[in-house]
C-alpha cells in the first residue's frame, strides 16, 4: 500500500532561532506587533509504500532519524495518510 507523510521539524525549544527572531523583529516594521515568538522549521510531504502503517510509520521514523532532521538541534513529529 501507499502512504503519505506529512512532517514538520522545527528547532528544538531551548536553542536560539535566528530566522525566527528576525522574523519576529520584522513584525514590528508591518504594523503587526502583536505577533510575537516565530520559529522557523521545514515541512516535508513524502510518499512511502509500505505493508501497513505501522510498517510506514517505522520507515518515516528511520527517515527523519538519519537523514531529515537533526537531533541535536531539531525535534520532529508526523502523520501518516492513506493513499
């Protein structure tokens, strides 16, 4: 069967985001100082084929692992759709 993962990895909560504190300073110049605290990630959409899912969910889990996030410095999470 086919499955499709949707995964969203974002820095982990203690470490400083650069990106993100840019981004919130930014809001200030667009009038929109209510908006405050942005953390920046990445979104990934894959498709996998696999027996069922949790046989999809352990390949998606080994993919982030060693390829798609960062442990030292990222945190990751998904979801598991049918095709």
């Amino acid at each position: 069967m086919k499955y499709r993962a949707e995964i969203n990895i974002m820095p982990l909560k203690a470490l400083l985001d650069p990106q993100g504190k840019a981004i919130t300073a930014s809001m200030k110049n667009l009038n929109l100082p209510e908006i405050t605290n942005v953390r920046l990630g990445k979104h990934i959409t894959l498709e996998v084929e696999a027996a069922d899912t949790a046989a999809a969910r352990q390949k998606v889990e080994t993919a982030c692992k060693k390829l798609l996030a960062n442990p030292i410095m990222e945190y990751y999470e998904f979801e598991i759709f049918d095709l």
